[in-house]
C-alpha cells in the first residue's frame, strides 16, 4: 500500500518496487538471499490482473518458495 501511495505522489513505479524490495534487503545485508529475481534466490512471486500498485488490481495467482498457494477466503 505504502508504494501505491508514494506512486499515486510522484514517484516512479520502478523505483517504489524497488522500496519495497531490493532496497529493505540490501538494508539489512540480506541482498544475496532476497530481493530480486534471479537463480539461487528465495522468492515469493505474485500474478496479478492489472498494475500491482493500483488497489482494484487482483491477485491471479500467488507462488511462495516455487509452489503454487490456493488463495484463503479466511480474512483473520
């Protein structure tokens, strides 16, 4: 929410995935571990129907560690 909000105030989209990415990993040393895309790597990926920052956009599919995740109705 944080970068769909800091998107809609100016900021490229670019760099508000990399706000929430690349950049807290690379904070906190854990950058060769997380924080982008690339082959070794721990990553959760999500599949989505429209721009991941706008708040009408939905979730098609979510991947957590390579497996598929069936989505939860449960909202607790």
């Amino acid at each position: 929410m944080c970068a769909g909000l800091a998107i809609k105030s100016g900021m490229e989209p670019f760099e508000a995935l990399k706000a929430i990415t690349i950049n807290p990993a690379r904070h906190i040393g854990i950058e060769e571990r997380v924080g982008t895309l690339e082959v070794g790597k721990d990553a959760d990926i999500v599949l989505a129907d429209g721009e991941i920052f706008e708040s009408l956009t939905n979730v098609v599919k979510t991947f957590i560690d390579g497996n598929p995740v069936e989505p939860s109705l449960n909202t607790h």
